[in-house]
C-alpha cells in the first residue's frame, strides 16, 4: 500500500512538520529505499526546496525495503515509517493469527 503517491501524502505531512521546528534545530534526514529515492527525489526536491537549503537531508539506504525513516540529531531520534515498522505497528492491534499474515506480507520475497 505503500505506492508512491502514498509516500508523497505522507512525506507532506511528516517531514513538513519535522520542518516546522524553529531554525538553529537539529538537521533532518530521511532515509528511503534506493528505488523509492530515485522514484521520490525530483518530487521530494521540489516539495522541500528551501528545507533542504536550510539543513534537510534525503539519502538512499539498504535497511529500508519501502517507506522512509526520519532522523533527527544525527540519527539519535529517529522514527520509522517504513513497510515493516507499519506492519509491526498493526500487528500490536491484531489477533496473532492476522498479525503473522501483517508481517509476512511486508517480508520481500526469497531471492530478492
């Protein structure tokens, strides 16, 4: 479910309300999975033109499969919102059953 006008929807939301902290704040970096920064960058580059002018930072990394992850501080604070963090969190809410279904729906498929 994590399509990328879903990510965009949430990127508006998340990161701009990271950006709202007064200036002279911690640096703000979001992390996505290689191919959804090449998918995102160009709108992620426009959505936070002067952000990243003032400290934003985006970067491709291997740990995430979908989604994205926001990090403040230097990675001190960091909150995730990627396929499987997602997952994990509506798994808490659900029969174990269901939960097993979640999680492994999120799992990449053998080989890859």
């Amino acid at each position: 479910a994590l399509t990328p006008e879903t990510l965009k929807e949430m990127l508006v939301k998340v990161v701009g309300a990271y950006c709202r902290q007064p200036s002279g704040g911690p640096a703000t970096e979001v992390l996505f999975s290689p191919g959804d920064l090449k998918q995102l960058g160009d709108f992620f580059m426009s959505q936070f033109k002067g952000e990243l002018a003032r400290g934003l930072s985006m970067k491709a990394h291997e740990s995430v499969a979908g989604g994205f992850r926001v990090s403040l501080s230097g990675g001190k604070v960091q909150h995730d919102f990627t396929a499987e963090a997602i997952a994990e969190s509506m798994a808490q809410l659900l029969r174990p059953q269901l939960a097993e279904i979640v999680r492994k729906a999120v799992q990449p498929a053998p080989g890859k």
